[in-house]
C-alpha cells in the first residue's frame, strides 16, 4: 500500500485554534531558520574574508531571535492546549516535533544560546586560518571555548531530556537516536570492515588500475558537475553550485546551496563531492510543499539525509551502469580518448580502496572507519576524557591503529572537518548510519524495479527519484527513521545489506 498523507493547515475548527496557533509561530521560526541557513552558506561560500565579524553578529542576534521565538510566551500553553484537542496523524507528528524542538530550546538561556552561536563562529573563521597555515594552534583555543559551551548545552539538555549528554546533542541531528544504538551497531561493522579490508587490499593488488594524469580545468569539471545534477533530478531553479573550503549543501528547501572544492589534478574528487551534496539537495528538493515552514514537513534528520546524499555517491554513482552513462559524457565534456576513460576503466578506478588521510574522499570501505574514529573522539571531548590541546595526538594515534598509518600533519588530521568547529558535535555518526540506510533503500529500490540499473546506464534516473520521492522525500518528518526504513524496505537499520554490498562489489561474492 502507498503511503499517501495530506494535511491543510488552515483550519477553521475553534478546537484546533491552539494548535493554529502554533503552526503560526512556526511559520515565523522556520523564516528565521531559513535565513539563519542562507547567511551561514554565504559565510562558507563567497562572503568576503574580511567580514567575518559582522556575520557572526549577524547569525548571533538572528539565533536568539529564532530561540526568544520557540520559547516566547504561550508556547508551552499552545503546546498543553493543542495536546488535548482530536488531531490528525500528520498533525499529531507535527505537534511531537514542535514539542521536541521547544523542549531544546527552552533548555538553554538565550545568553548561552547567542555565546554559542559567537564562538562556533569565530571558532570556524580561526579554522580556516588553521587550515591555511596547516597548524592546530591557531584555532585551539576557540576550539577550547567552543568544547566548553557545548559541553554547558549538552549537561542542561541531558537533565531536560532525561539522557546521557552526548545522547542530548545525537538528538539534534537525528531524532531519539541513541549512542547505545549506535555502539552496538559500530561494535559489529568495525571489526567487520578491517577484516575486510586486507581482503580487499590484496585481490586488488593484482588488477590494473588506470590513470590520469592530464589535469582537468575546473571550469571543465563545473560544467560536469552541472551535467550530472541535471541528469539526477537537481532543479536549477531552485538551487545553485558554488565552491567552498568543504563541500556542503545549505540554503532552503526553495533555495538548495550546494558546494564542492576542485583540483585540476583530482577530477573525481569534484565530481563525487558535487553529487553527494546533490543527493541532499534533491531531498530538500522533494519534501512535501504542503507542510512548508512545519517541522512536519522537513526532512527526518541527519541518518535519513547522509542516507540519500551516500545512496547517489556511493550506491549509484560508483556503479558500472552509471559509468557507462558518464564514460561518453566526460570524452564529450573534457575532450579526451583512450582506453582509461573507457566506461569499464572509469568504473575499475572508482572501486580502488586506498586508505586514505582525508574523509571526504575516503572509499566507501573505509569511510565508515573514519567515522568511527570521529565519534570516538568526540564523545571523549563532551565527556571530557580528552583536552582540545590534546586533540591532534589523541587523532593521529586513533588513525594509526585503524588505518595502519599516521597522519604527517594537522591539515591531514584534525584540520580537515569543519563539524567540531562549528559546533556540530553528534553529527559525525550519521554518516555511517546513513550509508547503511542507503545500501538498505537501494538494493530494496532495484528489487521494486528490477530494471532501474538499465535505466542508469542510459541516464535515467527518473525510476529511482520517482522511488525515493515515494518511499522517503515526500514523507518529511511524518515518520521516524526507524518507521520509514521498516515502510520502504521491511527491516529496521542493520549492517546486512551494506556488507553485502561491499563483498559483492569489491570481493564479485554476495
């Protein structure tokens, strides 16, 4: 049976006037939000660099607005009044979630809430400095302000929410997620993956890997990124591509900001950065209009959405059909010829597993090891186990023991993230839960339409979008993760459908 839901929020009913009420205010919330995100994109994007200042005061005063907002008089009365009225399933999830959101702020002062915001801001201007110098000390001590203001939030909302700190930050990202959860989940997948990895290693030790050494221009690599996101469904009307320190999507869902960061030398890199933030992108693109300016109607949080942006990187764009779509396009668009820009070759090369210093452009093998290290880390600094002056060290010896290997400098290290800069701690492990949705929602997509891989390799993506428009974008916030993963595909989040992924892909067993 499909899933179809409808909602008007114009009510007239007298017994819904609280409820009313609130999706008024929320209108209200959601422009502030939506602003909030416009001014932090240009920040990273094109704001000059001498106006670093002004935007975080801009971003400051417009958080407290948004939080004086959320927590403003009447809200938890509207809130009470509106729990007591008949409502329907949509209305009933949007009130949860407006619930949940207010109970987040109402925790914090707005004091604590616009020093937080100032810190993560000059925080993230001092690491790109860092960056650019390839030195941890210049940003350590905003760093150290930044650790300790959300360390503040994290021991407030854990008495709010009844949780363990960490836990209270995991559910900004990703609603009632647990750390509990998730230990259980990274205790089975890492070991898992470095056994597999040496496996790896060694079959292909003995395949022929292409190579490029012409350099692209990255007007030519732009003109490709702007082909394929057209090709995957990105509405250029309603969005953009620019280029930033790391690549990221922001904006709204009716102004979808999207970046990647080019290398002459690096094609790829580019290219799988610009169509992993259009695979967020196109979820922004396909939530439901309906419930604009509703939390109901926004996506339903970070596993689901690192789950569609890792679905089109990893589980689509890396496979041979999409290669033998793209292998004409770039003879095409970079002028080139030769057996290594061959369909079959480009597709080899995208399967090479190279463990590798940087996360972004880490293989889908060991990007999960990545994480891993990163949730590790930073559960260690909220709790305060690790010092920020200790931060590099404690990184490259965590490094060492996955990946064999220890990073030879900061920029290679705990440089390269800007998510602990800026604040977002309980971010990192959304990404390896969404892979593991992602693997769960395309291999169960494929057996809905059998030939959907067909179709890619002719550069049809319609089939697939239709899919996920369906089973996940149109849904917004109506479900939780947990209830849309069990919709779509008929199981809850595992590590099953991702390792057999990978042995299938990297290993030709199921």
């Amino acid at each position: 049976m499909s899933f179809i839901i409808s909602v008007n929020l114009k009510m007239t009913s007298k017994s819904k006037k609280s409820y009313l009420q609130l999706t008024k205010k929320w209108q209200r919330v959601t422009a502030l939000s939506d602003t909030i995100a416009m001014l932090s994109w240009d920040r990273q994007a094109i704001m000059p660099s001498g106006s670093g200042s002004a935007r975080a005061e801009q971003i400051a005063i417009l958080s407290v607005l948004k939080h004086e907002e959320i927590t403003g008089s009447f809200t938890a009365e509207l809130i009470e009044k509106a729990d007591t009225v008949e409502l329907n399933n949509i209305e009933q999830a949007n009130l949860s979630e407006i619930r949940r959101i207010y109970r987040h702020a109402s925790a914090l002062s707005p004091r604590l809430v616009e020093e937080h915001s100032r810190a993560c801001a000059a925080c993230e201007e001092k690491w790109q400095l860092a960056r650019k110098e390839n030195n941890f000390k210049v940003v350590e001590a905003s760093l150290n302000q930044v650790v300790n203001l959300t360390q503040q939030i994290a021991t407030i909302k854990a008495e709010t929410f009844q949780s363990n700190a960490y836990d209270s930050l995991l559910d900004e990202y990703e609603p009632g997620g647990s750390s509990t959860k998730i230990d259980i989940i990274f205790a089975s997948l890492e070991p898992a993956l470095q056994k597999l990895l040496p496996e790896v290693i060694e079959y292909q030790s003995l395949i022929n890997f292409p190579t490029y050494s012409n350099p692209v221009s990255i007007q030519k690599q732009k003109n490709l990124g702007e082909i394929i996101m057209k090709s995957l469904g990105f509405d250029f009307s309603k969005g953009r591509l620019d280029t930033s320190v790391h690549p990221f999507s922001g904006g709204t869902p009716d102004d979808v900001r999207i970046t990647t960061r080019y290398n002459e030398n690096d094609w790829t890199g580019s290219l799988m950065g610009v169509i992993h933030e259009t695979g967020h992108a196109l979820y922004e693109q396909g939530l439901p209009i309906p419930w604009r300016g509703q939390p109901v109607g926004s996506a339903r949080g970070m596993v689901m959405h690192e789950s569609q942006s890792l679905l089109m990187e990893m589980q689509v764009c890396r496979s041979r059909e999409f290669f033998e779509f793209l292998a004409p396009v770039i003879a095409k668009e970079f002028m080139v010829q030769g057996d290594q820009w061959r369909a079959e070759e480009l597709s080899k090369n995208s399967k090479r597993i190279i463990p590798n210093f940087i996360r972004v452009n880490a293989d889908e093998l060991t990007y999960p090891l990545h994480i891993i290290l990163r949730y590790k880390l930073e559960q260690a600094l909220m709790c305060g186990d690790l010092l920020v002056p200790d931060l590099p060290g404690a990184w490259n010896d965590a490094f060492e023991s996955s990946f064999g290997t220890r990073p030879p400098d900061d920029l290679q290290g705990c440089l390269q993230d800007i998510h602990w800069y800026d604040g977002a701690f309980g971010y990192f492990p959304t990404y390896t839960l969404g892979a593991l949705a992602a693997a769960q929602l395309f291999s169960t997509a494929i057996k809905d339409h059998p030939d959907m891989l067909t179709q890619i390799s002719k550069g049809n993506f319609c089939t697939l979008l239709d899919w996920l428009r369906k089973n996940v974008h149109s849904i917004g916030s109506a479900l939780s993760t947990e209830e849309i993963l069990i919709k779509a595909t008929g199981s809850s989040l595992s590590t099953t459908s991702f390792l057999l992924h990978l042995n299938n892909r990297y290993l030709g067993r199921a």
